[in-house]
C-alpha cells in the first residue's frame, strides 16, 4: 500500500499529483484523502473509514507519428525508422526468413494495414519504454481517439500479452477480450487456439497456446514461484510479479486455464506467467 503523508499547512504540488496519478493510473488503483483528528492528511490507494477519493487530473501525453509501414499485426515502422511494438497484445507471426506464419497472422496484418494507411498517429508509453530489442513499446491511437491495441483485441485478431511493469489499460484489454471470445470471433474461431488438456502438451505445441489443468503444489524458489502441475509440467511468476496476483494457493487442486507460449528444458515444460489475466480459473 502506497502512503504519502502532508502536515496540514503543506499545499500539494505538482509533484505529489504526479506521484497519485501515477499510482491511480499505471496500477490501477483509487487515490484516497484522510484526515486525521490532529489535521494530519494522509493520500493513500487504499480506502479506509472517512477517507474521501481523489480526483485526478485524466491528462495522457501522446506522441505524433506517422506510420511508414506495417510490419505484422502488432508491430509498425515509424517515418523516422523506429520500430513500435503494441503494447499489451499479441498476434500470430507472419511468415519470415526466421518463422513460419501462423493462423491470423495475415488477418491481423491486413486489418492493421487498413487502420493506419495514410494516418497520423499518436503514441501513447508505459512505464517501460523499450524493449529488449530497442523497439519502442506503446498504445496507438487514431485522431479520432480510436485505441488500436484494443480494437484489435476487440475484433478477435490479437490476444492479451501483460507485461508489468506496463499495466495500463489492463482491466479494459482483459474485460475486450472476454467478449470477443465469447462471440467466437476471429481467433477465437480457429482450431489452433483452442483449448487443450494439458496431457497434449508436446515440445511441438509452439507458438501462443492455452492449456487446462490441475495445480497440485506451489514450489517458491529465489527468482521464480512454481505451480506445478505433475512432475513434468510447471508454470513460473517472477516473484517480483507476485504482487500483481491473488494468494497462488486460490488455484491449488482448482481447475485452471494456463495461457502462453510453452518452453522445453530436460525433458520438462514450463510456462512463464506473467499476469493473472493468463491463469483462468474453470
């Protein structure tokens, strides 16, 4: 929990709204005033008696771009040659000299393609600005106000990729993508992302993937925390992103839907999980 305290004669400047912005918006928390019977005041992103929410300040700066060309569904080329991934998403790969293409690739392609030919831009960054490959990671936006990320998530093309520590728009990405896969569309619709028990897991399974399965025990080791789901078969959160989930032990002996691209090492498969919108309790 987030506390930043002020004596009563202290004014609350700019600096200390940008520090509650950045809590009510990048994690997605409610800002809190309280007061205290000595007339201390106390901001705080969890609510407690008689404290009074915030209102903050809804400004976003975005950055004006032009699109010099559509590289696959969730990544464009900038005029000034940068690369811009789309942030909190994923589609299907396109065939490339390093891949072969993958059902929807092409859709999510063409849609984009269509989208941002002969637009203008804004993009819109998280917390974290690049990523390992230098590639600027942001939301884009039409002049309209149309958010692009998530309609591709709207219309079936893309799937959820949260990454903390880039966590905005999260709720409105995961609430999108429950309703187009409700409505069967796009992705949704085709048999290579359906779901599958996890006895068919195979070191051919690549590729984004979703599996259903019982946890049976929590395994915490220094960097990662396990859920292990047979002696060949577990799921691993960086224990730095534990916060972002519920008690691990909400999913023991449930059944779950684990969702990502599942990795081999000696004879064993793994999953990296990085956000609960990934682990579907059935």
């Amino acid at each position: 929990m987030m506390q930043i305290r002020y004596r009563k004669s202290v004014l609350l400047f700019p600096t200390v709204l940008l520090a509650l912005f950045f809590v009510s918006t990048i994690l997605d928390a409610e800002i809190f005033r309280n007061k205290d019977s000595s007339g201390r005041v106390t901001y705080s992103d969890k609510a407690s008696h008689g404290a009074k929410p915030v209102k903050l300040p809804s400004r976003t700066y975005r950055h004006l771009h032009r699109v010099k060309k559509v590289y696959d569904g969730d990544t464009i080329i900038l005029e000034n040659d940068q690369r811009v991934r789309l942030l909190g998403i994923n589609t299907p790969e396109i065939e490339s000299r390093h891949r072969t293409d993958e059902p929807g690739g092409k859709a999510a392609k063409t849609w984009l393609a269509k989208q941002l030919q002969d637009q203008s831009i804004y993009l819109e960054f998280d917390l974290e600005k690049r990523d390992k490959y230098k590639r600027l990671l942001a939301h884009v936006f039409l002049n309209d106000g149309t958010h692009i990320n998530l309609e591709l998530i709207k219309n079936g093309l893309a799937f959820i990729s949260i990454i903390p520590p880039n966590l905005r728009h999260a709720s409105k990405f995961f609430q999108a993508q429950k309703q187009a896969e409700r409505d069967n569309l796009g992705l949704w619709n085709l048999p290579r992302y359906q779901v599958q028990a996890l006895s068919q897991i195979t070191a051919n399974n690549k590729g984004w993937r979703r599996y259903i399965g019982v946890p049976k025990a929590i395994k915490p080791k220094q960097k990662f925390t396990y859920l292990i789901f047979n002696d060949h078969t577990s799921f691993r959160i960086a224990n730095d992103h534990l916060k972002h989930f519920p008690d691990l032990a909400d999913y023991i002996n449930k059944t779950v839907e684990i969702r990502g691209w599942v990795s081999r090492r000696s004879g064993k498969f793994s999953m990296h999980i990085r956000h609960p919108t990934a682990i579907i309790l059935r």
